[in-house]
C-alpha cells in the first residue's frame, strides 16, 4: 500500500515521519492503560469514519475466513501444540463460516489488521501513530 494513500486517507493518524521511538507496549502500565487504550479506540473510530469504497480492497469472505483459519493453526497448533479432533475442526469452521456471514452483512470500514500494542506508537497525548 503507498504510504501516502494512507496519509491521505487517515491524516494525523498514519504518519510515520512522526512515530516517535515508543511503542504502546513499551509504555502501557495499570496507571495509563486505560487512557492510552481510550485513545487507540478513538483513532481506530476515526479511521473507520474515512472509509470510502473503491479505495482499498475489500475485507471479503476469504480474506475474513483465511485471518480466522490462522486460530487454529498458529493457536492451537503451534503455540498450544494441540490437535482438534474432526468433531471440534468442525465446529470450529461452523463458528468462522457464522461470524464471516455476520461480519459481511455489517457496513464495510477500513480494517487495520494487526492493530494491537507493538504496532501503535506513543507519539503525542491522545494521537497514537500506526505501524503498518
């Protein structure tokens, strides 16, 4: 993606000539995290408003199933180093092909896929930078 679609798209918000050197991660204590959470919630809003079709790709029902298919491999395969039996694979794929059909018929918004701590920057008061 050129980062400067994505300034334009999420102006003070996508801006990596001022991330700054801190990662959410790196600052989030018990003291703070309510309000640097507040925030990240507030620019992930913000990012959803600037939605507009036809800019970025669609979030479809194969990239939504293919990001919910990593659970059990990444999840439960590597990291628990367990196995689903045929029963709970099944399940399983019943739960993604259900929340795939809700998600589709929900209005479409910009989707950060990876927005979580290491990938917000502490940059100013109440404006987290993304990495993406």
């Amino acid at each position: 993606m050129c980062r400067r679609l994505l300034h334009r798209i999420w102006p003070g918000i996508f801006a990596p000539q001022r991330s700054g050197n801190t990662t959410y991660l790196q600052a989030l204590n018990t003291d703070n995290a309510r309000e640097l959470y507040g925030d990240a919630c507030k620019a992930l809003i913000q990012i959803q408003l600037a939605s507009k079709e036809n800019i970025l790709p669609v979030y479809d029902e194969a990239m939504l199933l293919r990001e919910m298919r990593l659970f059990p491999e990444w999840y439960i395969g590597k990291h628990l180093q367990a196995t689903l039996t045929e029963k709970q694979a099944a399940i399983l794929e019943t739960a993604f092909q259900r929340i795939a059909q809700n998600n589709l018929a929900q209005p479409q918004v910009y989707v950060h896929r990876d927005y979580h701590s290491r990938n917000l920057m502490l940059v100013a008061p109440s404006t987290p930078s993304l990495l993406l």
